[in-house]
C-alpha cells in the first residue's frame, strides 16, 4: 500500500500562501551548442526562490529567485573555474543570478507563460519562461503542502557578456530547464 496519492493537478484544489524553495528537489539546467556539433551541460547547484501563490488568481503570482553564480557545475572542475571567471559568470564580482517574476499568462490547464527580469552578469534583461504546472500534493516527510513546476527559457549569452568566443565555437542561445518543488510556509 502506498503513502502517496497522485498529485493534484488542479491548481484550485491547492492552498494559497507562501511557498520555498524545497532546495532538495529542484535543479537548474543548461546547455549551449559546442561547434555546431554538440551540447555542453552543466548545472547550479545553490540556489533559493519564494512564491507567493494564489490558486484563484494565477496570473498574480509572485517569484523571486537566486542562484549562486559560482555554484557553475558541468563535472570538469578546470572548466568550471573559467566559467567561473570575469570572461564568463564573473562570480566573484557578480555572486548572484536573479529573477523576479513581473508577471503570469495562464495558457493552459497547467501550463503558462512567466514573464519576469534576469540579472546576470550585473546585466537586466525580460525573459520568458514557459511554465508547465506538475501539480500538488501532501508531503508526509516534510508534514504539509507541495507542489511542483517545470519551465523552460531560452536567454542569448551575449547580451548579458557572457563569454566572448570567435562565432562558431558556443552557439549564442543558451537553454535553460528549471525543475522545482515548493513547500507551504506555516
């Protein structure tokens, strides 16, 4: 017998609040072309985000989210330094990669559009992140409300300086998978 029923797909049936970042159960992704030929990988693995989450009004949610710029993880650690550096991520003069969410399109049953402001690298740009709802749930190990989001960007490297290569070694457009799972603040 299990202890787990299926999640509830219906953002109405969930309770309205503030939610966190369960930073166990979330992941950001990336990956750019190498040569034309291949994708290159990687990952942060220290990040935070808080919502504020209404399930009768969607389109009013608010986001805020941050990700530790030298927390880059692609599995060579001498890639990662450069990365790392001033040409790349310039994590020590720019720690944080921030998002605020400005504003919601519901497009689906469980899908939207997030509208909201990058700021990599000291530059602010709009981005759109195409959502996808996963659903809610009870977490019994964590002893109150869950729920779960997919989204997808994809941001240009270039306007935000992100590493000056000769064309044809990085493609410029970089995309993005975030995965979150978020808990009922008491």
């Amino acid at each position: 017998m299990s202890c787990v029923s299926a999640p509830r797909i219906d953002p109405q049936t969930l309770p309205s609040g503030q939610w966190q970042l369960d930073t166990h159960h979330a992941s950001v992704t990336w990956r750019v072309r190498h040569f034309g030929l291949s994708w290159v990988t990687g990952r942060f693995d220290e990040m935070d985000a808080s919502l504020d989450f209404d399930p009768e009004n969607p389109d009013q949610a608010r986001l805020s989210a941050t990700i530790n710029a030298a927390s880059v993880s692609t599995g060579n650690p001498e890639f990662d330094e450069v990365l790392r550096s001033s040409g790349w991520f310039d994590a020590a003069a720019h720690t944080q990669i921030l998002f605020e969410l400005s504003s919601v399109t519901v497009t689906g049953e469980q899908t939207g559009t997030a509208r909201g402001n990058l700021t990599l690298k000291g530059r602010t740009r709009p981005i759109d992140m195409i959502i996808e709802f996963h659903g809610g749930n009870y977490n019994f190990l964590e002893s109150r409300e869950i729920v779960g989001f997919g989204a997808d960007m994809v941001i240009d490297r270039t306007e935000f300086g992100i590493g000056f290569l000769p064309d044809g070694i990085a493609g410029d457009a970089v995309h993005i998978r975030i995965e979150a799972e978020f808990l009922l603040q008491e």
